[in-house]
C-alpha cells in the first residue's frame, strides 16, 4: 500500500474512533462530548473518504452503524424490524437531490406525495404490543438490538398498556416514537434539582434520555416524559393502509398519542412551505425541534426504495439554520479560568434563543476580538446552532456609533494583581499567578468536582467558592477532609442535604482513571484525550510513567499537549497532591 494510501487509511481509523467514541457517550451516557454540528461535519468528512476509497470503508465505520451498542447495566432486546437512523440535509438544493433521487428510483416525473412530521429532539423507542397489550420497550440502541426500559415505559402516563382496537386478529405490531420532556416541565425539573443541590440537566433532550434508561423505574415516574409515535415496524395480523398519514391516523384511534402538525405534502413547493412554517411557530412549542423529517407516503413506495445500512432512503431529516438574533454590547469583562487563561465575556442587551435568556456571550480571545473588529456599544448578531453556546458572528458597522470603545485587555489580573502575559505562538493570554490566584483555584477545584471529572453531586460553584474563601478547600484532597459541621457551618445548608453532600463525597472515592486524568486539568487535556490516555495507560501507575515519546502514540496527542502533560507531571506539587489524594482512600478502577 502506498504512502497515499496508508495516510487515508489513517484518517479513516482516527475518524471512526473519534466518532465511535463520541456516540458511545451521547446514546449511552448521556453526554455530548462535541455539539451537533461537530459531529456532523466529522461524519461528513468520513462519509466521503469511504465513498472516494470504497475499498477502505468497512462494517464498524460510524457511517455504517445505527445509534450505539446498548448499555450494559439494561438488558437487550431484538427489534422484529430494524430501527433505523436518519440521513440529514440543511438546505433547498440537498431537498432536491433526494427528491430527485425518488423520482428516478421510482421512474417517474410526477410530483411525489410526502408525509412531513417534526423533528422531536429526544429519545427513539420501540413499543411491542401482542394482541393489544405492551409487553417490551424498549431504546433504538444499535438498531438490532435495543435497552429493555418495559418498566419504565409503563410508568409514562402518555404510553397506553392496552390498543382501542377491537381485532382479535391483531397478534403483533412495534410501534416507534419519541421519548421527550416539555420545555415547561424540563425548566421545572432543573428547579426542583436546584433546591436539592442536584445537578441540572443540560437540555431536554438528555433528561428525557436519563430518565427513559433510569434502573429505578420510580425515578422514570416523577420525570413527566412524553410520547409522540412516528411510525410502525413489523407487524401481524394488522390490516394497515398503504400511507405513512393514515397510519397515524390509526394509532391516533388506538390511543397512541401522534403530533398534529404531521401533514401531507405533494412536491417540493409544498414541502418548502410546510418547512418555512414550522420554523416561523418552532419557538412558541412547548418541546424541542431541531427540523422537519420527510417521508414517502407509499409504503409500497418506500419498501420498493428501500435502506441503507443505517438509514432509510426514502426519508430525510430537513435540519434548521442557526437561529440569529441582533443586540447590543454593553459592556466586556475578563474572566480568570483554571489554566490561567483570560477570557473576554461580552454583556449584551439579553436575548432569547428558544426560552433561554442570553445574557453574556464570550468573545474567546484577543485575537477573535480583532478578526470581529468588534467594540463595546456595537450591534452585532449573536448566532445560535443546535446546543452550541450561543456566539457573536457578525458587526452591523453600519449601526456604529461615535460611542463605540475599544476593547483594551487588563495589563493586571483583578484577582491577585499578577502580570497578564501572552505566550509566544499562542492566541491566548493569561494570569502568571498561577495557584496563588485565587480565581483559578476556584475554577480549578469546580472543574475537579465536575460531572466528568469526579462527579461530586451537589458540590456546586457557590459552596465551593465560600469554602474557598474560608480556606477550607486549598487542593483538591481537602474535599475528602470535609466534614459535616464544616459544610452545613459555612454554607448555611440545611442537615439533611449536607448528608446527602458528604455521600456524594464518599462516593466520588471511587473514580475511573479517564474521569480522576480529566479533573486534573492538565493543559490542552479534555475528556476525550483522557479517555484515550486511559485506554492507552489502563493504570495510574503507568499514566504518571509516561514518557514523552509514548504519549506521542496516543491518537488525538501532538507534541504540544505531550509536552503539557509531561510538565504536569514533572511537577512536584502535582504529584504531591495526587499522592494526598491515594493517602485519602482515593481508589482508581
């Protein structure tokens, strides 16, 4: 094989395992490692390596598979009828290429009559019925096998035990749909977790997923998910219509709960306006929508059309743009994170993105400050993509004023006066007061305790911060030196919830090497380079044994962040602490 050759062959492997890593985590842990859009460029990008060196792809590519493998901790079970993902487009042009598609499939000019539906951002399920009765549920999984979540199911007020149907011949059918959570009750449920000091879930979309895939199915019960069908598997004994509408229809009969903007849609005119329209009411929804999905009516139709390996090919999802809103700079701050980097956080006249208040956008760095030209009392657009934090992409120059100010970054630190100082090569800047900074203490014991790192429940900024300024907490092992009295003394929190803080104390003793090298906060070391640290290490012993040259055959590692963790390594006070920590009972798995 040729040097060519081999080098593809090497992007190819690096990208299926970044992927393939990136969905174990969305679909099994219910973490997003990288937003939406991050992922789908990166499958795109794999997608046509595989389509230009056909010879290369292969059965476990990303491109190949359907949601991920099932989480051990659930049993399995087989669908009848696979379960199937859904190819995506982001624009008219791509509308017309899949129609086209149809059209010379089915050899026809004629206009083709499509069932459109909304996207629902949550959770595929299958519902098993025999002779009218659920007897599984359960996840897509990797569309063969799925979770068994039965239990839980049957604890959802909106998925009925039994059919309305009156056919005694009816033995079988699967019925698919979306688990989801209301935007009204998701904010609720943030609320409640907020007064118990429980983490807050990110988005709807992971709380419907944490809750569907709960072991207690009494924790599903007080979760208010919601179900919306979206179609029928395999099926005996059912006398069902040739169209996708009419079989909703049906089950709309039978007591399965169906969207009411599902609507029928002849050619591409009316597809477009059908799109324009649930993009102009998506806001005023009360659960998420990430885009419309297309359908072929003709169920003769679509069997003729046929699949994929991973999804159908007479159905799309029609994604939406980012959402864009104009407002104002009021004024910029400078933040101090746990390296040590300065970052400009820009106040702007709030805005809302789909419920969510917006009031303080980042502008990352000296260098995306000038690339904006962007200055305080500007108007500029802020953007907003999928789950992505909302951004500054543009400045209305035309809309600038004699007000407008430079933005000017601090020579001193706020927090302890040290020099503000940029690194050769570097786009960032950063405080050199390095621990003795006070903010990038803080920030380094929050990320420490963090939902990645060592996932201390309930151990939140506030109570970290206090317990910070009483000098109680100076290096990460001081979390496992607190005490009851300490914390209900210094952060006024009632009895039973500082029990419940030093549980999770007592349980974050235990800790997978990934999650104790990602709280570290080594430089330039996210999750996903923790996570191939470990595969790589297997042990803590061999991780602080590193060397320079072995750290370089990790995936996702280049000499820059070798040499980051080498030099975290290399630091005495570092290891120190991590000895502290193993001294406290601390045990790696």
């Amino acid at each position: 094989m040729s040097n060519k050759y081999k080098n593809i062959k090497n992007r190819i492997f690096y990208l299926r395992k970044k992927l393939n890593l990136w969905s174990d985590y969305y679909y099994n842990k219910n973490q997003s490692l990288v937003e939406d859009s991050v992922y789908d460029f990166n499958l795109l990008k794999l997608s046509k390596l595989e389509h230009k060196y056909p010879f290369l792809r292969s059965q476990d590519s990303p491109t190949q598979a359907i949601g991920q493998d099932c989480n051990v901790k659930l049993l399995q079970i087989q669908h009848k009828s696979l379960m199937l993902s859904l190819d995506s487009i982001s624009n008219n042009t791509e509308l017309f290429k899949f129609n086209k598609k149809i059209q010379k499939i089915l050899n026809t000019g004629e206009e083709i009559t499509y069932c459109c539906e909304l996207k629902i951002d949550g959770l595929a399920i299958n519902l098993t019925y025999e002779y009218g009765i659920l007897v599984r549920a359960s996840t897509r999984g990797n569309g063969v096998f799925g979770e068994d979540v039965t239990k839980n199911a049957l604890m959802m007020q909106t998925i009925p035990y039994n059919l309305k149907t009156n056919d005694t011949a009816c033995k079988y059918i699967e019925i698919r749909g979306e688990v989801f959570i209301n935007k009204s009750k998701f904010f609720k449920l943030n609320e409640v977790a907020k007064l118990n000091n429980k983490k807050l879930f990110s988005n709807p979309r992971n709380a419907a997923s944490g809750s569907l895939r709960q072991i207690n199915p009494k924790i599903t019960e007080n979760r208010y998910l919601m179900f919306y069908a979206y179609g029928i598997g395999y099926s005996d004994g059912y006398k069902l219509p040739d169209s996708q509408y009419k079989r909703l229809k049906i089950l709309k009969l039978w007591n399965i709960p169906t969207n009411h903007y599902t609507k029928i849609c002849v050619g591409l005119h009316q597809i477009v306006n059908y799109y324009n329209t649930i993009k102009k009411i998506r806001k005023t929804l009360d659960f998420e929508i990430d885009g419309i999905v297309i359908k072929v009516d003709s169920i003769l139709h679509q069997n003729k059309i046929g699949c994929v390996a991973k999804a159908p090919k007479w159905a799309i999802a029609y994604k939406f743009p980012a959402l864009e809103k104009i407002t104002k700079i009021i004024s910029v701050d400078f933040t101090i994170g746990r390296t040590g980097i300065v970052t400009p956080i820009a106040q702007i006249k709030p805005v809302c993105f789909l419920g969510t208040i917006v009031k303080f956008v980042s502008l990352y760095n000296f260098n995306e400050i000038n690339r904006l030209n962007v200055m305080i009392n500007d108007t500029v657009i802020v953007k907003h993509v999928g789950e992505v934090i909302p951004k500054i992409s543009k400045v209305i120059f035309s809309k600038r004023t004699k007000n407008a100010k430079k933005i000017i970054f601090p020579k001193k630190c706020k927090i302890c006066d040290s020099d503000i100082i940029s690194i050769v090569g570097k786009k960032k800047w950063y405080c050199s007061g390095g621990i003795t900074c006070h903010a990038q203490k803080k920030a380094a014991l929050i990320h420490f305790a963090s939902r990645n790192a060592l996932n201390i429940r309930g151990m939140g900024k506030k109570i970290i911060s206090k317990l910070v300024d009483k000098k109680i907490l100076i290096t990460p092992a001081d979390f496992f030196r607190l005490d009851l009295k300490k914390i209900t003394r210094i952060n006024k929190i009632q009895l039973k919830s500082g029990k419940n803080l030093i549980n999770s104390i007592k349980n974050s003793k235990e800790v997978k090497l990934h999650r104790l090298i990602y709280g570290l906060g080594i430089p330039q070391v996210g999750l996903t380079t923790s996570i191939n640290l470990e595969n790589y290490y297997k042990t803590y012993y061999n991780f602080i044994n590193s060397d320079f040259h072995s750290l370089l055959k990790i995936k996702d590692i280049g000499q820059s962040t070798a040499v980051c963790i080498r030099k975290f390594l290399e630091n005495k006070n570092n290891i120190s602490f991590i000895q502290d920590l193993l001294q406290l009972n601390l045990k790696i798995k």
